[in-house]
C-alpha cells in the first residue's frame, strides 16, 4: 500500500475547514492517504504514477449520508393497487411488498448497480439502509461484498421493525449485532462501517426500541432511523405507538453524536434543540421528501440553531450533484425568498456530510489534505469564469455539477476513468439485474 500517485494538471479544490482553491494544482497520494497538495511545482512527483486531470477540478470524492440500495428493483414496477394516497400507503403498497421479495441474490445486484452509478457521479462513500425481510441473515455482509467489488465506503445496518412480526424484528436485531461486531470500531478497515439500523419510530415497539438501544450502546454503536418523515411518524396512525418521536428515541438512549435521523421534517423547535443537544446528525433528502409528498424539512431553521444537517438521496438518485440542487431550490421554493437555501446546501453537502461520515472511519474522508484517506475525483469542468475561494460555491452549484466525472480513486485505488467502472461488467450486471428484477416483480 505505499504505492504513490500524483493527479495534477487541474484546479484543485481541498474543502475541509480550511478550504482552498488551487490553480495548476496536485495531489499527491500514497497508498490509501493524501500526503501532499499544493501547486503542481511544489508537490514531489518523484517515482510516483502520474494522472492528468486534463484541466479538470480535482476535489474529494462525494457522501451519501443516506440511502437505501434496496430500492434498486422499483425502476418501472407496476403496483398492484390504485397509487397510493399517501406516505403509510407508499410504505405498504411498494416498499413493504418490495423488500419481502427480494433474496440475497437480489440484495446484491440492487446493490452493484447504484454502487456503479454512484461511482461514475464521483460518489465515493454511502450510508446505506437496508430491509428484506425475508432474507435478513448475510444480507449486510452481501451488501459489503458488493461494495468491495465495485471499490465504495459504506457505512451499513438493517433497518429494524415491528411490522413483520417478532421472529423477523429479532433476526433484524440480530443482523445488526453480527454486522457490527464484525464491522464496527475495526480499526484497519478503512472501507467498511456500521451503525444499527431502525426502520422509524412509527413501526417500533417501547420493547423493540429499548431492546435495540441496549444491543447498540453495548456495541458502542450509532443508530439509523428515519425520524419524522411523514406526520404518521408523530400522529400515531398505525394506532399503537403514542409519543413524539424524538421524545421516543431521547427516552430510549438513542440520540448522540453518531445517531443519524433521517428526515426531520415534522418536528418542532423543542425536538430541534433535543437533537442539538444530544449532537444528533440529521440528514435532509429533499428529492425523496418531494417525491413522497410529505412536506419540507426546515434545514434553515435548523442549520441557523446549528444541527448538523448533511444530505442524502434515499435512493432517488446515486447523484449527490442532483440532490445538491434539489436541496437548494426546495428551500428557494417554501420560503419564497431567493436568498435562500444556496449556501445551505453546499454547507450540508461539502460541509456536514464529511463531518458525520468522518465519525464512522478512523480517518477524515470528505477533504484533501494530508493524513486523509484519498477518495479523490476529477471533474472535467474547465470554468468559463474565474473560479477562486470567494465564488467557490457559485461554481460547485451551477458550473462543476454539468461536466462529467472523469475519474474517481477511493481509499489511495483508481476505480471509475471516463465512465467506466474498473473490475466490474457493468453491461453483465445489468442484464443479470434485468433478469432478477423480472422474478421478483412476478413474486411481490
Ligand atoms: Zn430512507
């Protein structure tokens, strides 16, 4: 792993807490690390491989704080009853026929294909959140494998629930803590993570909840939840579980500075300063939220009482890009004021997103300087306009996201060039996927 690489020839753009913008810059990585960057005449090129980054912006590989891989298998489905009416209706008539359908063989290629596409939009780390209920036991470690094939971070767990039944929630619970013992805290595996997974406080039992809690906690474990997403989760419509929501997960244990809630969207200021209070991450995926109809999280009022708000696509897109716009014309579009929501949204993407996946690896991801581990990408934007720190942003929202990635690295490895992933047949996974797609959509 000391092998050393040097991308140049492009305008480097670090991020970070100290971001900077670097003409003619270069990066230089050895093994899995960055250990240089700077202009290209100051950065050692000696005995190293050489990329050229063409002119391009070279900038640190994309996060997805949230996302569910097993969605894969829905492009194009045909429900079975009239289109759903609302959120309760979407998670019964589609996602929870869905997922009981799907085997360990469907797990992995719902999995390859966003991993792929995700890789050739420079995503290079996800957050995932998995369900199939009929095929829990492995179903995380088939996730990891297919990962590690395709060459992406993932910071993986199940999404625990009540609603199929005890013996399906304790094998939930189960996959969790063997997917964690084996994963979590792992030290060298810079690759590889996991929180514990629950599906939302609306399908979770006070016993399923504290039991989970206590199996996370001895683990050391973060959780993962949606939380709030639609005003089901607070109302208490499925007739068995009462209080707030956040007021459930506070009670149980649950929140923290590795806590993920997904969402936010239903809650009040009190809920806001009990997730800032207890350093609670909450990850905001406008695309998703607009899709399902269940109203806008207000990430303005949250950011400005300093949540720590990052953003993810719950599988509406493997495009960070795309979510990044989404988010910031969302915001543009509730408040009706056009000073809103631009800065916000590169502040959860460039900013918080790197901030709570640096929780999860034993080294900072997100940023290019030196000591961090090397997910870098190359964008083949050549500005038309200057581009220098004071417009950085200008550029990352409406300039950068229209070229093509030509090169994505994760973990100090050349995975993705000029849309092509290395070491996997994307054209032998898809027709592989076309045909499992086909057997589960005749099952579900
Ligand atoms: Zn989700």
């Amino acid at each position: 792993m000391n092998t050393k690489t040097l991308i140049s020839n492009g305008i480097v753009v670090t991020l970070g807490n100290n971001p900077q913008v670097i003409e003619d810059g270069a990066v230089l990585i050895r093994g899995n690390l960055i250990e240089q960057v700077g202009r290209r005449d100051e950065v050692s090129a000696e005995g190293c491989t050489r990329i050229d980054a063409g002119g391009g912006v070279i900038m640190p590989g994309l996060i997805n704080a949230h996302n569910h891989f097993y969605s894969t298998f829905a492009c194009g489905i045909a429900l079975k009853d009239d289109p759903p009416a609302n959120f309760v209706e979407i998670l019964e008539r589609l996602w929870w026929r869905l997922d009981k359908a799907l085997t360990l063989e469907d797990v992995r290629y719902s999995s390859l294909i966003p991993l792929c596409r995700g890789l050739r939009a420079g995503t290079t780390t996800v957050f995932d959140h998995h369900a199939s209920p009929t095929a829990i036991r492995g179903s995380l470690e088939t996730i990891a494998k297919a990962a590690g094939e395709v060459g992406v971070r993932t910071c993986l767990c199940y999404e625990v629930s009540d609603r199929d039944g005890p013996d399906t929630m304790r094998r939930g619970l189960d996959e969790n803590v063997t997917f964690l013992k084996a994963h979590h805290d792992n030290g060298e595996d810079t690759m590889l993570s996991a929180m514990f997974g629950l599906h939302a406080s609306m399908t979770l039992s006070e016993e399923t909840l504290f039991r989970a809690s206590e199996l996370g906690r001895e683990l050391n474990a973060g959780f993962h939840i949606h939380t709030a997403e639609s005003t089901f989760d607070q109302k208490d419509s499925l007739g068995k579980y009462g209080a707030r929501v956040v007021r459930r997960l506070a009670d149980a244990d649950m929140l923290g500075d590795k806590t993920i809630c997904a969402h936010c969207i239903h809650l009040d200021d009190a809920e806001f300063e009990t997730l800032l209070d207890s350093g609670t991450n909450v990850v905001h995926n406008p695309q998703s939220n607009m899709n399902n109809a269940v109203g806008a999280a207000a990430v303005l009022r949250m950011l400005s009482m300093g949540v720590q708000i990052g953003l993810g696509t719950d599988a509406m897109t493997a495009n960070m890009f795309d979510e990044l716009r989404v988010a910031h014309l969302l915001q543009k579009h509730v408040t009706a004021d056009p000073r809103a929501g631009f800065v916000e949204a590169c502040r959860m993407l460039f900013e918080n997103n790197r901030r709570i996946a640096s929780k999860f690896f034993t080294k900072p991801i997100g940023v290019l300087e030196p000591g961090c581990l090397a997910d870098v990408i190359v964008v083949g934007y050549t500005p038309a306009t200057p581009l220098h720190m004071d417009n950085l942003w200008g550029h990352m929202m409406f300039g950068v996201p229209t070229a093509p990635v030509r090169l994505a690295m994760v973990n100090g490895q050349l995975r993705m060039r000029d849309g092509v992933v290395l070491g996997v047949d994307e054209e032998e996974v898809a027709i592989k996927s076309r045909e499992l797609a086909r057997r589960m959509w005749e099952r579900w």
